[in-house]
C-alpha cells in the first residue's frame, strides 16, 4: 500500500497543531472558521506544485526563492494573512517532500520523483460557487480570488462541452448551453428557464457536478490516449521552462505560460477538492450529490475526492456507501440481495471504509474520527449537534411544566 499524503500544520491561520492524511475520501467537519478550507486549500496547493516540479514546469530554485511560497504561492487561496512567525507547514507527497518554517521553503525529492509518470489533475471547488454560474466570464467580476477566478474558467470550458444537455443529479433537471447566445438554461418537465433565474440549490450543485463531470471525462480521456513524452521531447519542454522562468515577467504571465506548456502532458488521476457539497441543498438532494461525487471518484483508482462539509447528513450518507461495500462482501452470488443494496446506495457509489478518513476540527486541532466496526462513529460534532435540538426543547418542555404548576 502506498504512503498515503501527509499535511501537518502547526500555528497558520486558526490550526495550532494539525497532523492529516489524505486516503481515497477525506472529509472534513467542524465549526466556520476551524481550519477546514485552509487544510483543504493548502492540500490543493501542495498537490499541485508536486505535479509541476514532477513535470518541469518548474524548478525546486524558482519555488524556494524570494519567498515566493508565502507572498504568492499562498496568494493564489488568500492565504497570506494566515502566517505567524512561528508557522509551520510540513507535506509529504508522493514525489517531494515540502517543509516551511522560519520563513522559509525547503523542497526534497523523495525516492519516488525519478519512478512513475502518474499526475493529478486537481480541481479545487469553492463554496462561493453558486453565484458565479450566473456570470459570463472571470471579467466580469473585479478582484475575484484566484482560485475561484479557474474555478469559473473551468466552468465556462465544461458548459461549452455539454451543449446537447447535461441531466444533474438532483430534482430531475438538465442544463443546456446556448453557446451562440451564451445564455445558460435549466430546464424541466413544464418549464425552461434561464440558470441566472433558478434556485441557488440548483446553481451551486451544477456548478460543481458539470466540472466535476468535465473534469472527469478529461482526465479519462487523457489517460486512455496517453503518449508518454520522449526523452527529447522532454528536454525540449525543459529548456522552454527555464527560458519562461528567466523572463521578467509577472508571475501571473509565468504561470499562464507554463500553462500552456502543460497541456502536452497527460493525466492519470483526478483529485477533487469540494468545500460544502451540500450547499444550499435539501438533504435528499445532499445525498444525490455526495453518491454522485463518490462515483466520479470510483471511476480511476488513483481519484481521490476531499471535502469540507456543515452537514450531520454527509456523514450518515458515508455511513451507508461504506455499509453496502460490507454487505457485498458477504452476498456471494444472491442477485436479489444485490438489487436491494443497489437501491440504498448506487453501485457506482459504494466505498470501502478502510479508504475513508473524517475529520473533525475544533480548537485549532484535527481529530480523526475512529470507525466503529468499519464504520464512521455517530460521535461526532455533527450529530451532537443535531442531538442538541432534542435537549433544548426538553428544557422547554420542563418550563412549560413549572408554568403550569405554579412552580
């Protein structure tokens, strides 16, 4: 089995000491402003400079240098504010290893950089999601951040791409494209209307379904018709690399540059980063969501799908996906009993609990919640706090009885 990702953080942001690893599905729950999308942005910042470096794209020097790490690495998430003079973070991926602390970046290959040519595609999703689908380009708005600027890039790319329709998963809808006009439109059994006009709930789960499906399909698509780069080939890319790198220009100029140049390159594994999936979403329709991101997760091996969730019904719904993984297990060949576990829980969505990882934040720490025979524990932030409406109107309850005694 593989050395899984590893992010420590110690003093950045609200996290005092974190210790997580990344599985196959990585959840994390706990109050706002805990610390979830901080682990969650600086994995996807991780994640991605080891695909860089990986490729050539750019160089361990160039990373380290002018606290190029801090000033505008972390810019990309707004992280900058989050640093403490003591701070420290600490990533062991596959390929490198990234150690910062006293100001400063170290970046080690590990014995794996010079073995395998698997790279991610990483998609982060931000919570802000809902309103950008009713926009027609990264322009239009001033002073997005950037990750949620390539967010609506990725957007605008896979909309175009479904222009004969796109069923989401949730309140049988499908989205159509009317990529002359640039108009986007939902559509029903009884009505057509324009996405700018429907249901935040409706938004936010398009948003993230559409790329997620796009994305997907890329990464599917790339890894099937994979030509690996020859050595030549290589060495070319390289020297267009350091010539980029040279240039006096902005790091925004570098970075659509070497964009550019990433393109030749394929993809194997598709790692998705969800904040809130279940944003603005009844909970039947959080479960259509989750099972739906699960199974995009389950199409590759290698995918891996991260999340940071409010939601008591997120968990309960892992429960049952890694609950109908345990009851395979034992069905043997009895069709009948298959049909029934396909109907809790999608095939394409079952998961195997020892690949599952949740976390649960308070007090500037991270706990990994234990799985109780295979399963996540019910004893969670989530649930208590569910379980807490039932203890007030107890309370309620016990007023109510002294109002009528007299008491």
């Amino acid at each position: 089995m593989k050395n899984l990702p590893r992010l420590k953080i110690h003093n950045f942001g609200a996290l005092s000491n974190v210790d997580t690893e990344f599985n196959k599905y990585t959840l994390f729950i706990g109050p706002q402003g805990s610390g979830k999308s901080t682990i969650a942005k600086l994995y996807s910042l991780f994640t991605w400079l080891e695909k860089r470096l990986k490729r050539g794209m750019l160089t361990i020097k160039y990373v380290e240098q002018y606290q190029r790490f801090r000033s505008s690495l972390c810019a990309y998430s707004r992280l900058t504010d989050y640093f403490h003079d003591d701070s420290r973070i600490e990533f062991f991926g596959r390929f490198y290893t990234f150690i910062y602390k006293d100001n400063t970046l170290k970046i080690t290959p590990t014995e794996e950089t010079d073995s395998g040519s698997a790279m991610s595609k990483v998609l982060y999703v931000p919570a802000e999601r809902n309103f950008l689908t009713t926009i027609g380009s990264p322009a239009n708005i001033k002073s997005l951040p950037e990750s949620v600027s390539t967010f609506l890039g990725e957007f605008e790319m896979a909309r175009a791409a479904y222009t004969q329709g796109y069923e989401i998963p949730v309140g049988d809808a499908v989205f159509e494209y009317d990529k002359l006009n640039g108009i986007s439109w939902l559509r029903g059994k009884d009505y057509r209307i324009r996405l700018s006009a429907a249901s935040s709930g409706y938004q936010s789960a398009l948003s993230l379904c559409l790329v997620s499906r796009f994305i997907s399909d890329k990464v599917e698509n790339s890894k099937r018709d994979a030509n690996e780069l020859s050595m030549a080939e290589r060495e070319v890319i390289s020297r267009q690399v350091a010539a980029i790198l040279d240039m006096d220009l902005s790091d925004e100029v570098k970075a659509a540059a070497l964009g550019q140049l990433s393109n030749r390159f394929s993809y194997s594994e598709f790692i998705n980063i969800v904040e809130e999936p279940e944003q603005n979403l009844y909970p039947s329709s959080q479960k259509d969501i989750l099972y739906y991101l699960i199974s995009i997760a389950n199409r590759l091996d290698d995918n891996k799908l991260v999340c940071t969730t409010h939601s008591p019904f997120m968990i309960n719904y892992l429960t049952l996906a890694a609950k109908a993984w345990q009851l395979r297990q034992k069905v043997c060949n009895k069709p009948h009993l298959l049909e029934r576990i396909y109907a809790v829980v999608p095939e394409s969505s079952i998961i195997n609990p020892d690949s599952l990882r949740i976390y649960q934040l308070t007090d500037g720490q991270a706990r990994l919640l234990p799985l109780n025979y295979g399963l996540p524990s019910d004893a969670n932030l989530l649930n208590l706090e569910a379980g807490l409406t039932n203890e007030l109107f107890g309370e309620m309850l016990e007023i109510e009885e002294d109002i009528e005694y007299g008491c």
